[in-house]
C-alpha cells in the first residue's frame, strides 16, 4: 500500500525559496502520478501541481507557474516541489497525494488513499 509523508515547510520570508519532499514507502512510486495540494486557513483545499509517471508531463495552476517547479527521483521514491519567490498567499498546508491521469496527462483530482499530515508552508516577514 502506497504511502506518502510530505516535508520540507517551514517559515520563510516572502520572495525565499523552500523545497518539499514527498517521500513515498510501501509501493514504488514509479506507477503513480503525483500531485501538491494546499488549504489555507478557511479556504478550499487547491491543487498546486502535479507530474505523470509516464513521460514526467506536468500541471501548474496559474498562480505558480514560474516560479515552483515539481520534480521527481524514482530512485529515491520522491517527488519534490521546488518554490520559489514565495508570497504570503502561498501560506498554506501543503499535501502530496496520488492523482488520477487523463491519455497520460495528470490531472488535479485525487486518485483513492488518503491525505496525510501535509507539511505547513508560512510566507511571512
């Protein structure tokens, strides 16, 4: 059974960088494709991004596109989400999750299992 424990958050200053990592143990994460989800505080959990097993394609919703950048290691089991030029709206708790793909393109929408603790990220100064 596949399971996912996202880290790296943290507080950091509006325009720093943060990388999480999405550390995956019990399956290979090599059949999965992955995606970040956030939920702010009193907001709709929003996909962020997500990446195909097949060709490595990925999704960006707008507001992050150019500057997070997601990324996987098959050998080391782990996706990671590189981001950069934070703002304080990226406060948030970030989760890694399965998702489902459509003719090989991941889309934003779970795919079965369960959310996890989520790593929080807070962009303040």
């Amino acid at each position: 059974q596949l399971q996912l424990v996202e880290s790296g958050g943290g507080l950091v200053q509006p325009g720093g960088s943060l990388r999480l990592s999405c550390a995956a143990s019990g399956v290979t994460l090599d059949y999965y494709a992955i995606g970040w989800f956030r939920q702010a505080p009193g907001k709709e959990r929003e996909g962020v991004s997500c990446i195909s097993n097949s060709d490595g394609s990925t999704y960006y919703v707008d507001s992050v596109k150019v500057r997070f950048t997601i990324s996987r290691d098959n050998a080391k089991n782990t996706v990671y989400l590189q981001m950069n030029s934070l703002k304080p709206e990226d406060t948030a708790v970030y989760y890694c999750t399965p998702v489902l793909t459509v003719e090989k393109m991941c889309i934003m929408v779970q795919s079965g299992g369960s959310w996890g603790q989520g790593t929080q990220v807070t962009v303040s100064s």
